[in-house]
C-alpha cells in the first residue's frame, strides 16, 4: 500500500494485519496536531514481521492526550519499523518509540527531539539497527525489565545530544542489552548540571562492544 505525499491528521492501528504500507516520498507525513488517541502508529494485535511500516515522517507536535504514551506504540508485537523519521514527543510521559513486551525491528530511523527517545519495556528481543535517537531530553534510550531469555540488540547505532542527570545516552535497569559497533557521543546533563553518568545500568549488566 503506498500512502501519497501530504500531510495526515490522523492515527493508524494495524489490527494484526499482514500489510506493507510504505510513503510515497520524503513529504509524507503524520502530523499529531488535534489527534485525540493515545499514540499516532499503533502496533497491538500481535503483528510480526510481515508487518512492515515504511518511510514516514511522524510528528507529535500537538497531542495534548494525557494518556499519551508515544508516537508509535509496539505491545506484544513485532512490526518491521524501516525509514521512519519520528520527532517532537514533547508532553508528558512522550516518547518516538514505546515498545511493551514486544520484539519490534527498528531499521534505519531517526528518532529526536522527545522526551524519551525509545522506551523498553519487558522486551522480547527487539533490534535497533542502524537507529539515531538524538537530541532527546530525558533520555534518549530507556529499557527496562528485559525477559530474562531475549536481548535488546542495538547494531551500528548513534546515540547523541540527549540530555539527563543520569543516563542521558542510556538507561537500563534489570535489563541486559547488547550494543555492537555504536556510537555514543555527546550527551549531557544540561547547562550547569552536574553529569553523573551518560550511561547508567542498574539491576542488569549488558554488552557494549
């Protein structure tokens, strides 16, 4: 399905569908100004690989739900997400990417100028390949609560510009994810705060190779 150049005011759900829906070009966008729903692109009915999301600009510039919880929303799903620039999930508990027990392939997306640039929760052995999360300010990558026999990969990867006390690149608690071959650069506390740790682990381990 290829969706035409414009700009959409809407939000789509998948229903478990088996569909590749792809942008016509670099001017197709999603725009969250005056959506009501929680979450702009929502993956909730156990959609798999063959579920392929593909070359959009999702801005969540303008969503006031106050059950919001990210502009894509992965939940005991795992969707292919390829190509996706997804910024400005500003408000409270924002997020580009929330994925919940899920094992979502995110390739070769930008995801920026949120609150949390994508959230990990009880994950079921996601991969973030070739991913940019910048310019985040709470943290750019959140995971927590890993099952204890999947692993977060994270492969060829740049984390950059994310701003918090403490794990602005990377916050991971009772999780072990794997980093291969990243970069993670140039994240901080903010002006005059004090930086305790770009990356913080709390109750996992991980390898960061």
């Amino acid at each position: 399905l290829i969706v035409p150049d414009g700009d959409y005011y809407e939000s789509i759900i998948f229903n478990g569908k088996s569909i590749h829906v792809k942008a016509e070009g670099v001017n197709t966008r999603i725009l969250g100004l005056g959506v009501a729903s929680e979450n702009l692109v929502s993956f909730l009915n156990g959609e798999g690989p063959n579920t392929i999301f593909e070359g959009f600009t999702l801005d969540g510039t303008g969503i006031t739900n106050s059950t919001f919880t990210g502009i894509i929303k992965v939940q005991g799903s795992g969707p292919h997400l390829l190509d996706l620039n997804i910024t400005s999930a500003s408000i409270d508990l924002g997020r580009g990417v929330y994925i919940k027990s899920g094992n979502a392939y995110v390739e070769n997306c930008g995801i920026e100028n949120s609150k949390i640039g994508i959230y990990i929760d009880g994950d079921r052995g996601s991969i973030l390949d070739t991913v940019v999360i910048r310019n985040n300010t709470e943290h750019g990558l959140d995971i927590k609560d890993t099952e204890s026999t999947f692993v977060v990969q994270i492969i060829d990867s740049t984390i950059s510009l994310n701003v918090a006390q403490e794990g602005a690149a990377v916050e991971c608690y009772d999780a072990s994810p794997y980093f291969l071959g990243c970069t993670i650069a140039y994240n901080d506390a903010g002006p005059n705060q004090l930086e305790i740790a770009p990356i913080r682990v709390k109750g996992g381990s991980g390898n960061y190779s």
